[in-house]
C-alpha cells in the first residue's frame, strides 16, 4: 500500500516536472527571440 502510494506521487512530481521543463523551454525560445530581434534593431 504505502509503495503505491510513493509510485503515485512520483509519477506527479515527474509530470510537474516535465511542465516545468516545457515551461522553461518556451521562456530560453522566447529570450531568444527577444536577443535576435535586439540585435536586428540595433543593426538598424
């Protein structure tokens, strides 16, 4: 009983954890975005 229940919770932190790793994903895509588009106005 007791390992089910640990199995069940760290079934939960992984898919926390994987929402954090999309999350982090879009934010480093989106930092990015914003680096290329600084260096496109600063050119001009």
């Amino acid at each position: 009983m007791i390992y089910q229940r640990l199995l069940v919770n760290l079934k939960q932190i992984l898919v926390i954890l994987t929402d954090l790793l999309v999350s982090l994903k879009q934010i480093l895509v989106s930092l990015a975005d914003l680096l290329v588009n600084g260096a496109i106005l600063i050119r001009m």
